[in-house]
C-alpha cells in the first residue's frame, strides 16, 4: 500500500497514466530495496497490486517514453526520501564499514549486510550487489593474508612442520592425522571418557594454539576452522603455506575445545550415571530389608507388651512395703524371662543384633555410602581427567578448588585413609554435606579420612560446580569462565553516554539515582 499522500504527489509529477503507475511502482521498489531496478524485474504482483490501489486500467503497463523521463522520475524519488546519489561517497562508506567488521567478521554475507546498514543510515543510495560482493570479497582477502601471517609467524620452524605433516596419508590406516583432528565425541562412558582423554593428549601435542591465535577474534577461528573442515586433506594442500597453516591451526584449536567441552560433559554424566546406580542401589536393599523390618518391629512390640504387663502387675498390689518390694522382684524376674524367650523364639539375640545392624544400615534415604562401590571402576578414567583438564573455580569459594588439588597430590595412595593434614595444608570440606562428612570421617581413625569416600565426594562436587558453572575448564568453551566474558569497568565507561541516551538514563550516577528512585 502506498504511503499517504503519494498518490497526489506521484499525479502532479506525471503527465500520463503510464508514468503516474511507473513512479509509483519505482518509488515502493526503492523505498524496500535501497537502489533502483529495472522495471521488468519488479514482480507481477507487485504491479498488480500498486496498479489497483490507484485504481488504473488492468491492461496499463508502467514504463518510460525515454531515460530522460526514467532518470527524472529517479531524482524525484531520492528528494522524495531523502536519498543521496554518490557512488563514490557510497563505495567510500561500504569499504572503511566492511574493512572494519573484518577485524571479527568473516562471513561474506555478515561483511555486505554490516555494509547496507551503514550506507541506509547514511541516506546514501545502494550500489549494485555485485559491487558489494566483490569488494567484500577482496578486503576479506586483504585482511584475512594478514592473519594468516600473524599466526604462522608465532610458530616455530616445528611446529609449523608438524601442521604440514598432519596432511601426509597413513599407508596402513589410510587417514591422515588432518581427519583424525575431526573425530567427534561418542558416548559417555568409561572407555569413550579414556579415549577422549588420549584424543587431546595427542591434539595438545600438536602445540600452543591458544598462544598461535592470541590476537584473532574467536568468530574468525570458528570460520576458519569451518573452513577447513569441510576441506579434505588433499586440496588443503594446493593452498598457500601461510593460508594453509593457519586453517589447520585454527582447526586444531577448535577440536582442543570442543575435547575439552566433550570430555567435561562426560565426566559429569559419569558421576550422575554412579550416583543412580547408588540410588538404586539403597532401593534394591531397602525392599529386600521390608519384610525383616516388619519382622524387628513385630518382636519389638512382643517385648513391650510383656514389659507393660510386668509394670501393670507391680503397681496394683496393696501389699505392704516389704512385700510389694520381693512381689516387684518376682515381677521383674518373671517379665525378663518372657523377653528373652519370646528374643529367643524370634530368632535369638545374635541373629536379631545383626538383622537390627543390616536394616539400621540402610534405614532413610541416605544412599551415599554406596557411590564408592560404583565409583572403584571409573576412578582411573576420572583422575585421568584431573590430568588434562584445568579446573578453576568460577566463584570466590574455593574450597572444592583446593580439595581437587589434594586428590591429584595424593592420587597414588592405596591405603583405606588418608590424613586431613599434610604438611601445612589442611583439607576444608565445608562443602560437603553432614551426610557425606560422616561417612568420610572415621570415628576410629581421629584426623583420618576413609580414601574412597573422600575422592567420591570431591569427584560429586566438581561435576555439581561444573554444571552451575561455579566451576569452569580452562580453554573450553561450553565451561568456560562467563565472568571473563564481561566488560571490565574502564571498557564499559566509554559505552555508558551513548547507553543512556537510549536508555532515556541521566549518564551521571546522581541523576541515575534521582530518576530510578521512585520505581523502588
């Protein structure tokens, strides 16, 4: 639909119905696409559309008697919105835009739409696409060969020849180190966790990428990496060293993250997978103690009830002292016999004593007892773990930080205990809950705690950190430290005017105040 009042000023600029349906239709085109096609490619609909608002004949076509009428027609139109025409100003404008964005952009499609943003705000016409295209095309170019060379120029004569090697094809295994850099993660279980484990062992041999790549956006390695990976070992080949080193490079460097990304998620479904085995576990005995728990309680109430009866009997008599008092002993001799045949009958005080340990043990809901039966089998894939990636704590409680490290220092003890004090280190589990705290210290053993306990503990709580993020993996990507993600104050300061205006905020803390006081 046409904007107001453009059907009087479309009717006063032409002469024609052939023109007035032309200026029309070339204005809505414009007003959408920024630049002016031909005619003919404007779709059917389109002109149908604008043809019947304007209540035209259905057979009138728009058009021109000539380029001088088109190119009036086009003058009035730019005044109309406010259009500039200067293709250089134009070229101008997209160069400087699309050179900057490819500082961190590498999509050609992001470069040219970062470009149209910036010539509409500058009321400028569009050039044609192609143009756009090919001058995206030519600073990504430019830019990306420096780059390339920034980042083979941090690398040593070995490494560099390493990255090369990674293309030569295994005549036995027929694959080349360059496809094993694709693998992708398989399941989380114990043996896929080692794999893993071995998989960036080998990819942080390959060398310090994170160092290679110091100074290039992340969205310019994920481009790069892309590229590479959908890039088979032999055409990588035929590109330039300096193009070719920097894709492997920057390929190596994404799969160390995801790795890391891979090898974190399994460790925390490794640790879920023990504690529902264990939950399970408690339930398991817990249905087989029902029946022996109904039994305790049976024999218990046989015995209060014959403890009652005794007490019933001692203090009815009206005897007198002397003789309530020989009555009460006889009473009391007589009821201890009725206890401990009816124990007897029910199985006997050794057998009961036992029953009563076995059903105690398992009484509540308390199934951490049971993770460290479940947890022998993965602990040297978990330590393996401990090993490649780097835990740091996202928060200001490190207490399960320093708990991490006490289990890598002490990983090769065997024995049941280990002691909550080495040296001048002493271990904090504050963290832990009274449930785990009890089964960790021995009441037996002062200032010892039992080993296996302990290292479950530690193991639940750093998956428990990692999934609140309270706990981050250095060089990942799905666990890394959101807080190193935000701005620091001094590059916030200068964003904080422009943020306010559009914010409709005083920018001076009193006026923020003053204004936001009345909506507390």
């Amino acid at each position: 639909m046409p904007a107001p009042g453009t059907r009087p000023w479309a009717r006063d600029k032409t002469r024609s119905d052939q023109h007035f349906l032309a200026l029309v239709v070339l204005l809505k085109a414009f007003g959408r696409l920024g630049y002016f096609p031909d005619l003919f490619e404007v779709p059917i609909a389109v002109v149908e559309h604008v043809r019947g608002v304007l209540e035209l004949k259905p057979e009138l076509e728009p058009g021109h008697d000539s380029d001088r009428t088109l190119r009036h027609h086009k003058g009035l139109i730019r005044v109309r919105l406010g259009i500039v025409a200067e293709p250089e100003r134009a070229r101008s404008v997209a160069e400087a835009v699309i050179r900057a964005a490819t500082a961190t952009k590498d999509n050609p499609a992001d470069l040219i739409n970062v470009a149209l943003e910036e010539l509409v705000r500058a009321r400028l016409e569009l050039p044609g696409y192609s143009t756009l295209d090919e001058m995206a095309a030519e600073i990504r170019a430019e830019v990306n060969a420096v780059v390339f060379a920034s980042i083979t120029a941090r690398m040593s004569g070995p490494d560099a020849s390493g990255l090369d090697a990674m293309l030569a094809v295994d005549p036995v295994r027929r694959r080349s180190d360059f496809d094993r850099v694709k693998t992708v993660a398989g399941a989380a279980t114990v043996g896929k966790l080692k794999d893993h484990v071995e998989h960036l062992r080998w990819l942080d041999a390959v060398g310090p990428t994170e160092v290679w790549l110091a100074d290039v956006p992340p969205a310019k390695v994920a481009h790069f990496a892309g590229e590479a990976r959908v890039t088979d070992a032999a055409d990588l080949a035929k590109y330039g060293l300096a193009r070719r080193q920097a894709l492997i490079a920057c390929l190596v460097h994404t799969a160390r993250v995801r790795t890391r990304d891979d090898i974190a998620t399994m460790f925390c479904k490794r640790l879920a997978a023990i504690h529902k085995n264990a939950r399970e576990r408690l339930e398991v005995l817990q249905a087989a103690n029902r029946a022996e728990s109904e039994r305790l309680l049976e024999t218990f109430g046989e015995v209060l009830a014959l403890v009652r009866e005794a007490l019933d009997v001692s203090v009815s008599g009206d005897e007198e002292p002397g003789t309530a008092a020989a009555m009460a002993d006889a009473v009391y001799a007589r009821t201890g016999r009725l206890v401990l045949a009816a124990l007897e009958q029910a199985g006997g005080v050794g057998a009961l004593s036992t029953a009563h340990e076995e059903v105690t043990a398992h009484h509540g809901n308390n199934y951490l007892p049971f993770v460290e039966k479940f947890y022998r089998g993965s602990r040297p894939a978990l330590f393996q773990v401990l090993e490649v990636l780097d835990f740091q704590p996202a928060s200001a409680d490190k207490t399960v930080a320093a708990a991490v490290a006490f289990l890598r220092a002490h990983r090769g003890r065997t024995g049941e205990h280990l002691p909550t004090r080495v040296g001048d280190t002493e271990v904090d589990l504050l963290f832990a809950s009274e449930k785990w705290r009890r089964i960790i210290f021995d009441a037996r053993h002062p200032g010892r705690m039992v080993r296996r306990h302990l290292e479950a503990c530690v193991f639940s709580y750093l998956a428990s950190e990692l999934r609140s993020g309270d706990m981050a993996v250095a060089g990942s990507e799905s666990y890394a430290n959101l807080g190193d993600e935000l701005l620091s104050a001094e590059e916030c300061e200068p964003l904080v005017a422009a943020y306010c205006a559009e914010a409709g905020l005083p920018a001076d803390a009193a006026g923020a105040v003053a204004e936001l006081r009345p909506c507390w």
